[in-house]
C-alpha cells in the first residue's frame, strides 16, 4: 500500500524543541545530555542508524546508563531488515515531540542525519512511498542493471538525474518510485522553514580534533565488540537488509570477519569512511544559518545560549 499522506495538522500550542547536530563524533551526545540534565529534557533520535534494533556499539547508540538518567526517545524502533522510512520516522518522532512537551519537558533533538533532522524539524513535505513499485523497480534493477536504471530516470527526470550519481542505485530507484506515484521528482530539499519554534546547536571542532576523535571512537568500537556485534548481525540478515547494512563500520567489520581485512585494515577503512561522513554532514550543516556553533567541549556556552534563546517566552 502506498504511504499515508503526510499529517498537516499544526502540532499543539507551545510546542518547541532544541536540535542538536553536527558532525559524526563532535560531542552531540554529549552535549545532548548535559543540556537535558540542566534542562529537565527527554533526547530524540535523529540518527538514522540507531532506529534499528541491534545495531549498537558501530552507531555510537546511548546505553542502558543513559537511558537511566535521560528519557530516550527514536532509538530501536525498526526491524534489521527493514527499509527506511522517512515518513514513517517524521511521524512517529514528531509525536514524541508533542508528548515530551505535553508533560512540561524539554525535547532535544541529537543526531547528524541531515535528512531525518530536516524531517523532524522542518516543513518537509515527504514523497509517498509505494513498497509494491519499489519491489518491481529493484527486480528491474536486478536483471537489466543500474546504469539502465539510471538512463530510464534520465528519460522521465533530467533534472532528477543531473543531480544525482548513477552508481547510487538506491536513489535512483527511489526517484523512479516518486517519479511513477507524483509524476514528478525534486532532487534538492526546500529552504529550511521549521516546523516548530528550534535552537540548532552543533559542537565546535577543530578538522584536527574531530580527526582524533573519529580514530578514537573507531578502535573503542572494536575494544567494545564490533566484530561481536555485527558477527551476530550478520546471522540475522544484515548483509541483505537494504538499509541498515550500509552504516559505516559495518561493512569493514564483515570484511574482517570474511577474512578480507585485518583488524588494523578494517579499522583504519572504517576511521576513513567516518571522516568522510563527518565532512559531509559538516558541509551541510554549515549551510544552515539556523545553527549556533558552539564550544563542544564547554557544555556552558551551549546553555548560555539557550537560556537567551528561552528568554522571550518566559516575559
């Protein structure tokens, strides 16, 4: 069945949350709880790889010591196997929002998947999906080939097909879908408008700071139990689950444990990869005007902020 129609309906009054994003290891987390223990907030999940159940230590996931002493919310939501869904996230998280404010708390969004963050905080009008044309397109796909695939999208979408690479055959097959539903297809996001009043807030990081810390967090993984983790993954279907089977650190932990990789090797790929996220989602972030950088070292600053951003509806 094809994907409900978006819910249009204005969230309830009073309703406001703080956004925290950013690069990849910057210290959102971090900050994010500081921010909701001074706060009295409750955290939701705008990671896209932490929705899935399982996949733990490789997302940098908060644990049970966390969730003990800060309300998570959009964490564990989704099977391995299952697709993504944007809708199905903006939905869900932004009920969560409307609940968290509903009991006089504080929802602070964490995580640095730009579109699920643009989902959940701003007017984003999200295409529908239809699983049954999605099925036929990859079947499609599976026998004829991406770059066939890519020449059909440029056939009924040149603009689509401008901007977007040929070998990302999950998109293009996502854009063919939108395209057959809508009759069209809008390769570029909108101008951020947000959905409710927001503070973005995002840790300040030196490219030499944020490079460390990626290498750190990435031999962590491997102390914590990577291989563990994605070894049991693996055994559950992870190497056909058509979303979840792409976060960085995955794929390199496989390739160890198929012998393709040393564990150096596949730290040093997953480190790599990591740097490369962290540039993207920084590039994209520092788009957005909207977005207060602050010290992520010095939870007080990001406070500070916050507190005269608060202080217009408190007069």
């Amino acid at each position: 069945m094809p994907s409900p129609a978006p819910d249009r309906r204005p969230p309830a009054p009073g309703v406001r949350m703080i956004a925290i994003v950013g690069s990849t290891a910057s210290g959102k987390s971090e900050l994010g709880m500081a921010l909701a223990q001074q706060l009295g907030g409750e955290i939701v999940n705008a990671d896209a790889f932490q929705l899935y159940r399982g996949m733990d230590i490789g997302t940098a996931k908060p644990g049970a010591a966390e969730r003990e002493l800060v309300p998570h919310h959009a964490l564990d939501w989704w099977d391995l196997r299952e697709s993504a869904s944007v809708a199905r996230y903006q939905q869900d998280a932004r009920a969560s929002v409307v609940d968290i404010c509903s009991r006089g708390r504080t929802p602070i969004v964490v995580g640095g998947s730009p579109l699920y963050v643009r989902a959940l905080c701003d007017e984003l009008d999200l295409p529908p999906q239809d699983p049954q044309v999605r099925r036929r397109l990859q079947a499609q796909a599976d026998e004829v080939g991406a770059a066939a695939m890519f020449e059909q999208l440029r056939a009924v979408a040149p603009d689509a097909a401008a901007d977007m690479d040929p070998r990302n055959l999950r998109r293009v097959i996502r854009a063919l879908e939108v395209v057959e539903l809508t009759g069209t297809f809008r390769a570029r996001l909108p101008e951020p408008v947000s959905w409710v009043p927001t503070l973005f807030l995002a840790p300040r990081r030196s490219r030499a700071d944020l490079d460390r810390r990626i290498d750190q967090r990435t031999h962590m993984m491997w102390q914590q139990g990577m291989i563990e983790e994605v070894a049991r993954l693996l055994e559950q279907g992870l190497a056909s689950a058509p979303t979840a089977s792409r976060a960085v650190g995955y794929p390199q932990a496989a390739d160890q444990i198929a012998g393709l990789l040393s564990a150096a090797e596949a730290q040093a790929a997953t480190a790599k990869a990591t740097r490369a996220l962290a540039r993207r989602q920084e590039r994209t972030f520092r788009g957005d005007r909207r977005v207060h950088w602050v010290d992520g070292d010095d939870p007080a600053e990001a406070l500070a902020t916050v507190r005269e951003w608060d202080q217009p509806t408190r007069r």
